[in-house]
C-alpha cells in the first residue's frame, strides 16, 4: 500500500492529464479573478496588538490627554560655516510660510492655530510688537493701551515688519529675542536652533521651523495620506525656496521608501530576468523546457495574486519577498519533475517491470512521477509550515506574509505535480509525433564539470564521511558562537533608503536611481536639533498622589538626572528635553504674574515651585493656560487630579530598545522619591515592546516549525521504511546551515531581529526541502545498488545536480535584492541567498556522511 499510492497517483496524473490541464485552467481563472474582483488595497507594516502595560499606558494617554498629537513637518535651514539667521534667511522662511498656507492642498490638513513655528515668527513678532508700541505712543494712546499686547500678527504683517527693516536692525531684534535675560512671549526662540547653539550669540549654522498639521486626520485608523502628500508638496516648495535645506516628516519617509522600491525593481528585475534565463538555460539546455517552466511559474503568480485579492491582503514592503521565494521554489520544484522524468526517459532509472518502456514519454513520466511526488509532496509539506509558522506573530504584516507564503506554496505543489506534468507530457507527446528526439540527460548527470564535481563530493562522502561531519560542526559551533554577538535592536534608521553606489547614478534613464539622501538627513536632524512628531518623544505617564510637592520636585530633577547615552535629545543647556508639570508651571509663571504670585505664595524653599496646595495652583494653571495644563495633567470632571504625565525627547534614529530602557530609568528615578507609580510607554518604547514580543513569538514560530517538521518526517519514514530515525538524520544538516547562517549574519553585521527572524523558517524550509529530495534519491538508489559509493555518486549527480540549479536560480534571484536601495529588501535578499547556498551545500555534503556512517554503524543499507 505503501509503494502503490505513489504509483497510482501517477497512473491516474498521466490518464487523465487533459482532464488534470482543464481544471487547473478554469481554477486558474476562477482563482486569478480576485486580483481584478478581490480588494488589495496598500498597507504599511501594521502595529501590533500587544497586550502589556506598556501599551495600555499609551491608550490611557491617548484617551485622557490633551495631547499634541499633530502630525509635525520639520523643515531645516542650514548653512556649513554661515548664518541662517540673516534677514534675507529670515524672510525667505516667512515667504515659504506664506505660500505653504495658500497651498490648497498644504493648507486644507494645517492646524487651525500656530500652524508654524520658528524663530523667524518670534523674530518677526518682536518687530511688530516694536511698530505697534511705537505707533501707539506717536497717537498719544493711553498708559493702559500702552500695556497691553497686540493681538498676534499675520503672516503678511510679519514679513512687513521685517522688510521694513534693514539687515543691522534685524541683527538687533535677533540678538533681543535670543538674550537669556529677556523673556518673549510664545514658544522658546531657542528650541529653533542647533543644540550646541552658543547661548546669547546672533549667529547660528542651522534652524528649524515646524508645520503642524491637523490632529484629526487619520483619527479613522487609517494612514492620514492627505497631510502625508502634504509634506511632500512642502519639500518641493523648500527646494525652490533653499539651496541647503530639507524637510522631514513621515510622510518625506513613506515617500522615499516608496520611490527606492520602484527604483530598486526596475534596476534588479532586469538582472533578475536575466540571471533566471542563463540560469535556466544551462540547467534546461532546452528552450521547450524553459518555457514550460516559466508557464508553470506564471500560473503560480497568477494564483498569488488572486488569492491576495480575495482574502483582501492588503500590500505592504515585506510581501514584496512572496512572489521571489515563489519563483525560486517553483523553479526547484519544475527542475525535479523535468530532470527526473530526464532520467527515466533516458534509462537512467532502472525499471522494475511494472511500467512498461521507461524511454516512451508516457511511461517516463509515470516513472518519474511515481519516484518524486513522496518528496514534492514532503518538501511542500515542510516548507508550507515553515512560513505557516509565521502566522502566530503578533503584527499583521507577518502573518499576511505567512499567510500568502503559505497558500503560494499549495498553489505551487498543485501546479508542479499536475498541471506541469500533464503539459510537459502533452507536449514531449506532440514533438515526439512530429519526430523530434527528445532524450536529453538530466542536469549533473553524464560527462561535464558539474557532474564531476557533483559525483567527486559524493565519492568524497563516502570515503571521509567523519572528517566531512566534524568540519560541519566545527563551522557549526563558529556559527552559533557568532550569533550569540548578533544585534538584536530594532533601529528606525535601518529601514530607511539609502543612496544608490556612483555605478548605478551612472546608469541612463529610466534605470537611474534618485538621490536618497533622507538617511543623512535624519542623522543630521537627530545630532543637530530636539525632534518633534513621530518616533521622537517618549512619555511617562505617573499614577498616584500626582498633586503631591514631591512628585513635582521629581519631575523638576528629571532633566538633570536623565541619562546621556545618545538616545534622549538634549537642550542647549545640556540638560534633557523634557516637558513636566513642573515645566510647565515654570513657563506659564514665566508669562502670568497672577500664577507667579500663587506660587510664590505656597514656595517655601524659594525652588520656583509649590510646596503645599499645588492642587490650586494646577487649578489656576488650568484656568489660564488650559491646553499646556492638560498635556501634562489630567483632570477628571469633578476636579480631581487622577494622572501627570513626562514626555522625554528622543533621537528618533536610536534603536526603540536603548531608547526604552533610558526612558525606563527615568521612570524609576521619579518612582523612587515620588508618592506615584511611573510607566515608561510612548511611540518608541511601544515599538520596543511589540519588538521584543514580536521577536519571542517569531523564535516560538522556530521552534513549533522545527518539531511539526520533525514529526511530520517521523511519521513519514515509520509509515515507508518503518525506520522513523532517519527524520533525525535529515533534520541535522538543516540545523547545522541554520548555524552556519546566523554566523554568517554576524560577520556581515546583519542584525537578527524581527524582520530577519522570519528568514530562519525559510532556511529550515529550503534545508528540510532538499534534504528529503535527496535523502529519498539515496535510499531509491540504494535499493537497486550493492554498493553504497555507486549509489551516492548516482544520487548526488542525479537529485543533487536538480538541487545545484534550483539553489543557483533561487540563490541568484533573492541575491539580486542586494542591489536594492531599501534596506530591508537588501537584508532579505542577502541572507536568504546565503541560507539557499548553506542549505543545499550541507546537503551534498552532510546528509550523505550522516547516511554513510548511520549505514555502518547500522551495518546494513538504508531501509
């Protein structure tokens, strides 16, 4: 029964294959109809739903807060070794303002109020408020109307003021707003200009401008695409207006991740076609097989497609990889089928009786058929769990990927065991009536270089068996010795497109890459300036006696005692960005004399801040300054005070772990003299969270693979052989490349982390996948052999040489994507080619020694 499944499923394939090619077609249609009927709409890696404290900490501060969650565009002005704060810089930064609000598109997703914010509006501020007092005096205006402060200033009144003025006079405005004696009235002229800015000086290299754009976009859940395309217009209007100048924004990011992608695809797919067909060509020698392949891989493509369409998958940076690893599996898949049928339409597989000619077409096939469907059927098998396992990951983008891997694979065994087949037997039927002779021998079979070396590892295998093992582990302990240095952090920076080498901005149009330089860019606003919007600010959100003294003099220390590690942004004081109740006491008493005087009233240790009855003080602070209260202190409709909160700067290009675990100790410095429980959470501390249970449920995903292979084999080999201990066997070599890879990660500063955590179900995929070809090659050859030399050198050459083309096409294709501009795609790209090249050379290598030595231990063939 064992032997008869496989043998009738052959007979029934070559039977009934017109049968078998008009059902795959019409499931071809039905199937590749949801890519036009079906929804895919674009995604974006999604955030995950991680259940912790950390992020029901965030969801209170969302819910409860009058939070600053506007999106922010960063515009920067710099000038190596000159001065940005010139009035001809000045006004051209208020022009930019002008026109980016009578922007129809720009100014529709703008905040309502204070929708700008630089010092070249405090600047220009001050220069009205001087043409206003001055005014006012020349009328004879009263000693009341003399004190009070004009009402704020257009953008048109500010850029008059300032016209109006010659370059030594805007010099002299500069040098008042910026003196540390002078308090001026709305945001910190200094939180404009680089951090190391010389305190009181009137020239500075570099400034920044921000552009707040609407809270409510995207209050849907969905990506706020509007005010995303607005950042983009923004930058356009800077390079007009700037010669040195950039715009930074998530939007900026999204759209030059996007553009490297295109880029990257119409420079690899060229050489990705190309390298397929010389590929295919020297394994195939035969354009009638090419072409069956490509079909076949077209087919597997088309069913992709329609199934994303119709379980509404939407597209995002990492499915980019599915239709690679497609092509790259179906092509090992279609080199097996044709070069065993190869073999037995040549003779090189001895017939046992049962089937008839082994050198007609049709009984090739049954023969072939029947020998390969256990291991194509094993291989997918494998493979489909190893990315199945992908889909216990807490973020929505992997298990799309595994999803879509997964169903992808059935597609291809589906179309690789039957359609294939029948075709390639309708067609070998064909020619064969039309005379032409169609015995070719398969790949690595026969005289030639890669049958040479192909049989000289085999002959090798059996002679040093011991030797060949060793060295396997030695490598092996060097390998999992490196990747215990692997970086496991997950660094925003490494995501973003990277500037294309001079070979590839020397290619013509439309294969010339654009400049990328938003890498650079980041580094220079991280080192330069504290960041605002997306990924740059944590918070802490503080339960308990928040109206307590002590938990204000806490929050007052944080900006002193806060780590200094490179992750959380600095002022130009030297001490942390931070905004605390106690800030922001400090800066409304700064600018309300009723709130100073409270203060004072109820500050016994002369600190500037309330030492009993802070509760009336927050009230008043309430009262006139309700929006900057609520950002740091929440009360609830009765009047009590239930939370405070601190938000800390960070560098947004920090890795989101060293970033929690500064922001972590901060919390605990405030937890330990205060009467309240501190949480570390915001963007970059969630992100690390999601991280580090994203990376824990990915390694589980490992393991689950490695033991529902192992038993799926067990059961295989008891079920055939009744030798259950040759799923050991087979599994040891794809442990051992596993190995070999992650060492291979760490000398190429590959970082072992979310994204290339997925790799390692595709490397026991590949790996379990050429084992079982293989290792059923051996113990077939062993049957019809004496001698277990003659049965490894028929093995290797025959299975082994399908294995050398599928690895050199699949290795090929992914290895392209490390021409890719965007990070990921070339960190994809490179370690799953190496995994492919591990993966098969540990087994030709490997499992055949492990074959060798478990026949003489066992003193007896493979059964």
């Amino acid at each position: 029964m064992r032997e008869q499944l496989p043998q009738r499923y052959a007979d029934a394939l070559v039977a009934r294959r017109r049968l078998v090619i008009a059902l795959s077609f019409l499931l071809t249609i039905a199937v590749g109809a949801g890519a036009v009927v079906g929804t895919s709409p674009d995604g974006s890696i999604g955030q995950a739903g991680i259940n912790s404290e950390e992020q029901a900490a965030f969801d209170e501060i969302e819910s409860t807060y009058g939070t600053n969650d506007a999106i922010v565009t960063q515009i920067v002005v710099r000038k190596d070794g000159g001065d940005v704060l010139t009035r001809e810089s000045l006004l051209r930064s208020l022009r930019l303002q002008r026109e980016i609000q009578r922007n129809e598109s720009i100014e529709a997703t703008l905040r309502a109020e204070s929708s700008t914010i630089g010092i070249e509006n405090t600047v220009a501020t001050a220069a009205y408020v001087r043409d206003q007092t001055a005014g006012n005096e020349t009328h004879g205006s009263t000693a009341s109307a003399r004190h009070e402060q004009p009402p704020a200033p257009t953008l048109d009144e500010q850029i008059a003021a300032l016209e109006s003025r010659s370059p030594e006079e805007v010099e002299s405005l500069v040098a008042h707003v910026l003196d540390p004696n002078v308090t001026t009235s709305g945001p910190d002229p200094t939180a404009s200009l680089p951090t190391h800015y010389e305190s009181g000086t009137t020239r500075a290299e570099a400034r920044l401008t921000l552009v707040f754009h609407s809270p409510t976009a995207g209050d849907d859940g969905e990506t706020p695409q509007e005010t995303y395309d607005a950042q983009v217009a923004t930058a356009s209007l800077v390079d007009e207006r700037f010669s040195d100048a950039f715009v930074f924004g998530q939007g900026i990011v999204d759209d030059a991740s996007t553009q490297a992608i295109g880029d990257s695809f119409l420079i690899i797919t060229p050489v990705a076609v190309a390298l397929l067909l010389v590929v295919l060509g020297v394994a195939y020698r035969d354009p009638v097989d090419v072409v069956v392949s490509l079909f076949g891989i077209g087919i597997v493509l088309v069913w992709l497609q329609g199934t994303q369409g119709w379980l509404g998958v939407s597209s995002s940076s990492i499915l980019i990889a599915v239709p690679f690893l497609l092509v790259g599996l179906s092509i090992d898949y279609s080199l097996h089928v044709v070069m065993r049928y190869r073999e037995a339409r040549t003779g090189a597989l001895e017939d046992d009786g049962a089937i008839g000619d082994p050198r007609s077409p049709t009984a090739a096939m049954r023969l072939s058929m029947r020998g390969v469907v256990v291991a194509l059927t094993a291989a997918a098998f494998t493979t489909g769990i190893g990315f199945f396992s992908n889909y216990v990951s807490p973020l929505a983008s992997i298990r799309d990927f595994a999803l879509l891997s997964a169903t992808g694979i059935i597609a291809m065994f589906v179309v690789f065991t039957a359609l294939v087949p029948a075709v390639k037997l309708e067609v070998e039927n064909l020619l064969a009536r039309l005379g032409r002779d169609r015995r070719r021998s398969a790949f690595g079979v026969g005289d030639g270089p890669i049958s040479t070396v192909l049989s000289s590892t085999a002959t090798l295998t059996n002679q040093i068996p011991v030797v060949i093992l060793v060295l396997g582990l030695v490598a092996a302990g060097v390998g999992a010795y490196g990747a215990t240095g692997l970086d496991t952090e997950f660094n925003r920076a490494d995501f973003l497109p990277e500037d294309a080498p001079d070979w590839m901005e020397s290619l013509p149009e439309p294969f010339a890459p654009a400049d990328y330089d938003i890498r650079e860019n980041l580094a220079y606003l991280s080192d330069t300036f504290r960041q605002r919007g997306q990924g740059a600010e944590a918070q802490i959100l503080l339960r308990g006696n928040v109206t307590s003294p002590a938990l204000l003099e806490a929050t007052d220390d944080t900006p002193k005692s806060a780590p200094q590690n490179g992750t959380i942004a600095m002022q130009a004081d030297g001490t942390a960005a931070v905004e605390s109740p106690a800030t922001v006491l400090r800066s409304v008493a700064a600018e309300n004399q009723t709130v100073a005087n409270a203060i004072d009233a109820h500050d016994s240790d002369g600190d500037g801040l309330p030492d009993e009855n802070v509760a009336e003080v927050y009230d008043l602070v309430y009262g006139v300054a309700p929006e900057r209260a609520s950002s740091v202190m929440y009360r609830a409709e009765n009047g009590s005070y239930v939370s405070a909160r601190v938000i800390v700067g960070v560098q947004a290009d920090a890795s989101a772990q060293s970033i929690a675990d500064d922001v972590r100790h901060v919390a605990s410095g405030i937890e330990a003299t205060a009467p309240a429980n501190a949480v570390a959470t915001g963007g970059p501390v969630v992100t690390a969270v999601v991280q580090g249970a994203l990376f824990e449920t990915l390694v589980q995903g490992f393991t689950v693979t490695l033991s529902v292979v192992l038993v799926f084999l067990l059961g295989l080999y008891w079920w055939r052989y009744r030798t259950p201990g040759l799923a050991v066997v087979l599994i040891v070599p794809v442990v051992l490349a596993l190995a070999w890879l992650l060492g291979a990660m760490a000398l190429l500063d590959i970082p072992f982390n979310s994204e290339t955590v997925v790799i390692t179900s595709l490397a026991i995929g590949l790996g379990v996948d050429y084992s079982i070809h293989l290792g059923e090659r051996v113990i077939d050859e062993l049957e019809r052999n004496e001698s277990a030399e003659a049965a490894l050198v028929t093995a290797v050459t025959g299975t082994g040489g399908a294995l050398l083309g599928s690895a050199a096409t699949t290795a090929a294709g992914f290895g392209v994507l490390a021409l890719a501009l965007s990070p990921p795609l070339q960190r994809f790209g490179i370690v799953t080619a190496l995994s492919i090249v591990f993966a098969f050379v540990s087994c030709v290598t490997l499992l055949p020694s492990l074959l060798v030595v478990r026949e003489r231990l066992l003193d007896r063939h493979i059964r």
